[in-house]
C-alpha cells in the first residue's frame, strides 16, 4: 500500500488520541486544535491520570511529554506497550538528546519531537504513527483471514427465487447496514453474507465469520472479543478477538440463534456504540464492524418466547433476506450439478433426473454431499444412477416404510415364515422400481448379485409377468 492511497483514505475521524503534558497551556491548545481538526481526543496532566484512562480505553496514538513530575514520558511508553502494544507512542522534550531518543525507541516509541516544534509537524507524526498501526492490524487481520481459509464458492442460480436474492444484495450491499439472513440449514447463509460484503464499500476489508453453535459460551466470547493473558486457563498470551480482526470490515455471525442470553447482551453494547472489553480486561475498545447475521431459526418466535432479545433482534434485523430453500429453486439443480462435478464429469440423463425430483431437506450441502460421493464411486468421469444413493432415488422413504410393514405384515398372515416376508419384500421392491434391477438393489441395501440370486431363489426373473 502506497503512501498516497494511506494519505486519501485517512479519516481523523477515526483516530483515539491522547494528550499527556504537565504543562495544562500547551495541553489544552494541542487537544482544541486537534478536536477542530476532527480527532477523538483525550487529554491527561500526567502519567498516572493517563494510566487510569489506558485502564478504561483503547487509544490509537499517545501523544506524551517525557519530563514530568513523579513518573516519566518513557515510564509511561513503557506501560503503554504493556496495556496495548498496538497502540503507537510519541514522546515531545524540550531537552532532547541523542541517547533519550535511542533509548525511547528501543522501548517502542514510534517517534521523538524535540520542541519548540509546530502543531501541524506534530498532526503529521500523528497520521504517519496512526497509518503504522493501522498497516500493522491489517497484517494481523490478512493473517486470521488466510488462517481460518474462507472456501471461495460462487453463489449460482437462475429461478425466481435466487434472482430476487440477487436483487436485494445489489440494493442492501453498499447500505452498511445490518443484515439478517434466515434459511434453512445448507442454503448457504455464509455465501449470501461474503456477496453483501463484496457488494459493500467494506470489500477490501477482512470478512470474518463465526457459528455460534461450534463453540461454548466460554470460547464464544474470547473468540467474539478476544482475551488478555492470564485471563482464563490456558491464555499464555494476549489475543485480539474477531471484531477487532474484523474491524473496517464485516463480521459474520452464523447462528446467531444458538446464542446464550449473556452473550446476546454483550453483544447489543458493540452493536450500539462500538464499545468492546477483552476477556480478563477493564479498558475500553473501539471497532467499527459490520454486523451480518443468520439463523435457521424462527427469530420472531424465539423474542416472543423470551428466548432471544428483543432489542437485539432490531438491532441486528435492520433489513432481513430469506434465503430460499432447494427444493422451490426451480431449473437450478442442473446448473449446481454442473458446477460442483466440473468441467471434466459429466451425469446420466436419468442421474439428473433423480437430482432434480428429489426434495433435499439438507439443501445445497447434501446436494454437495451427494456429487462429491459419486465421483468417489463413478467410472469414467461419468455419473449413473448406480452412484447416487438410495435416499436421493427413492425419496419417498417413510411412505416406503409403512408400505413395507404393510406387506410384511400380510405375509405373515400369509404364510408367517422369514422366506415369506423376504420375497414379499423382494417382490414389492421391483414393482416399485419399475423392474430395475439397480435401483432395487440399492433400495434392498444389496448387491446386483445378491439381488440375482433371490430373484433366482424365488423363481422371480424380474419381468413383470412373474412378479404381478
């Protein structure tokens, strides 16, 4: 990233700065002028004040004068880079020395100003300190991004139902605003969350996602907000949580649903102000993150059963999108086959055929589920009915059942041997299956061969005229 492009996307707007001098004249014409010029900004006489505000606040820059009474300038920078090593230090002396400054940047200080110098050459130290810490967390936020490898599918689909989807992304893309995404599971909550983010003014930024029901509430939180060192078990060292990763940029929250109501408060508070604590820490911290959220749930249903909060549920249901099931998605299962087998595999006409009548309660995920089986089991690069599973060609598997004790229980009436029932079984199986051999094996759970030897055991060779 050039300067240039850090200089035009530079936002005072955005920068927490704080003023620590003993001198209150210079201090208080530093932050006026800085508050005029659009920065958020705290002030302190002296490093203990400074301290207790560290204590409640996250700062991007500290401003901070290196001779006071009591503590000094750089016990001070060394306490900073305890509280928040992120956050970049500026040490102002009127008796600047070479060997202070070496020593001031040895600690970490970004940078030393020996006075007298000129508010606008102290602004300028201050966006360069606030573009450093900036490059910094993007490193960390490319980091997360490429550790939790964020699976790069296209969303595809022609009917009606997707079109409409696909319209209401381009308008509630760019708006910021917070999305609510709800369908049922496997149709691809998250894909509709990373389009919203590339559709928005944030697409440069990380997209980052969770699922509330992978993770304890426990975990949930120090993923959510992150956690200091030493605040639980196990915490050997300090880690940001997924907001702070996500800030600029979109968190993702799947299953907002699965939420636990401590958790649902905390999380209203960042929605409402920004305003986050790590796990085990007192001090305040700002983010700027996006909110898309989904759920399988009935979100309405759980406010009114006191289940769900109610003020989060508006806070997060700014604008809802229903994701339409597979099953009403008219003409697009043969575009996700072809998809999802690629350009080398092609299917039998009666394989897709039996991919398109099938209902699919598990959605898109199944669908995958079902293809990436039968490139395990097909020859050739070319899928038959032979590969998809009985469930896929015979969907109709509770009516199947009853039919099935139905008969079974005639053939006990019948006869009342094990021979009866399995022929009767047998028998009824190939009618179903119009006389094909191979979709009645896989409804019988049995081989071709072992469905030839009873055919041949019962004196059934699979013709209609021996089996009506």
């Amino acid at each position: 990233m050039s300067d240039d492009s850090l200089k035009s996307a530079f936002d005072p707007s955005q920068v927490e700065l704080l003023f620590v001098d003993d001198d209150d004249e210079f201090r208080d014409t530093a932050a006026r002028r800085f508050v005029r010029r659009g920065f958020q900004v705290q002030q302190a006489p002296g490093v203990n004040d400074a301290l207790r505000l560290l204590q409640d606040r996250q700062f991007d820059v500290v401003v901070s004068d290196m001779s006071m009474p009591g503590l000094t300038g750089i016990d001070l920078l060394q306490r900073v880079k305890e509280l928040s090593p992120e956050c970049e230090v500026i040490l102002l002396t009127g008796q600047g020395t070479v060997e202070t400054a070496v020593q001031a940047m040895k600690l970490g200080a970004y940078d030393f100003l020996s006075k007298p110098f000129s508010l606008a050459e102290l602004e300028t130290l201050i966006q360069k300190a606030y573009e450093r810490r900036q490059i910094s967390q993007e490193n960390v936020q490319l980091k997360a991004v490429l550790e939790r490898n964020q699976p790069k599918v296209r969303m595809i689909g022609e009917s009606p139902a997707m079109q409409e989807v696909f319209k209401l992304i381009a308008k509630a893309g760019p708006s910021d605003k917070a999305i609510l995404i709800q369908g049922e599971s496997g149709t691809g909550k998250e894909l509709v969350a990373r389009s919203l983010h590339e559709h928005s003014s944030r697409a440069a930024k990380p997209l980052i996602s969770i699922n509330c029901t992978a993770l304890t509430e426990t975990l949930l939180e120090s993923e959510l907000f992150g956690h200091e060192k030493g605040a639980f078990t196990g915490a050997v060292a300090a880690k940001p949580g997924l907001f702070e990763i996500a800030n600029g940029g979109t968190l993702f929250i799947d299953e907002i649903g699965e939420m636990p109501g401590v958790m649902q408060a905390k999380l209203l508070r960042v929605l409402q102000d920004g305003s986050m604590r790590r796990v085990g820490s007192l001090q305040e911290r700002r983010v700027n993150v996006r909110v898309i959220t989904a759920t399988n749930r009935d979100l309405a249903t759980e406010v009114a059963d006191h289940r769900f909060r109610e003020d989060l549920y508006y806070r997060i249901n700014v604008m809802s999108l229903d994701l339409p099931p597979l099953r009403v998605r008219a003409g697009d299962i043969a575009l996700l086959v072809n998809h999802f087998l690629g350009s080398d595999w092609q299917i039998a006409p009666d394989a897709l055929r039996a991919l398109e009548a099938y209902n699919w309660p598990g959605n898109i995920r199944q669908l995958i589920n079902v293809i990436e089986r039968a490139k395990i089991l097909a020859e050739d690069h070319f899928i038959t009915t032979d590969e998809l599973p009985a469930i896929v060609l015979h969907p109709t598997t509770t009516a199947g059942a009853a039919v099935a004790v139905t008969t079974i229980l005639a053939a006990l009436a019948d006869d009342g041997t094990l021979s009866a029932i399995e022929k009767a079984r047998v028998v009824e199986v190939m009618q179903k299956q119009k006389y094909n051999k191979s979709r009645a094996a896989q409804v019988l759970g049995i081989s071709r061969r072992s469905l030839y030897r009873l055919l041949e055991k019962y004196d059934l060779d699979g013709a209609p005229s021996q089996t009506g």
